[in-house]
C-alpha cells in the first residue's frame, strides 16, 4: 500500500525562460490538468542550467523532470505518460 501512495505523490520540475513559448504552454498543460509543480529560471541561475544539462543533456527550454522522466520540449503525449493522465 505504501508504494501506491509514493506513486501517486507526483514530483514535477520545470526548467524553463522567461520568454519561452513552449514552456508557457507546458505550464498551461499542467494547470488545465492539476499538475502542482516546481518552476525553475534557468535564464538567471546558471546552477539550475547545469542541473538541467546534467539531467537532459540540453540547454533548450522547457525540460521537465516528471518523477525522473526526463522529457525535453512540449511534448504533450510523453507528459500524458509520465504523469499517468
């Protein structure tokens, strides 16, 4: 019973830039779908762009973190996927 509980607590990060149109439509896809997440500015935190390279191996926006799924750009479907909606 434990592990369905730790399932269903989804944790949600995502890089983004303040002018990214593809990260604003991410966030849109999370509010329509009640996605609590953490947003990160990799634009004015270098450390946030090193952590995302790290986990990515991208510097473009949006990469999101869903439960360690890494997934980078909006892509609808593989957030669908990873977040179990």
């Amino acid at each position: 019973m434990e592990k369905s509980l730790k399932q269903s607590a989804k944790k949600v990060k995502i890089y983004t830039t303040s002018t990214c149109p593809w990260c604003m439509k991410t966030k849109e896809f999370f509010k329509e779908n009640k996605v609590k997440y953490e947003e990160v500015n990799v634009g004015s935190n270098e450390e946030a762009r090193n952590e995302m390279f790290q986990k990515s191996g991208q510097l473009g926006v949006p990469v999101v973190d869903a439960n360690g799924t890494i997934i980078v750009g909006f892509d609808k479907d593989a957030l669908k996927k990873a977040l179990g909606i």
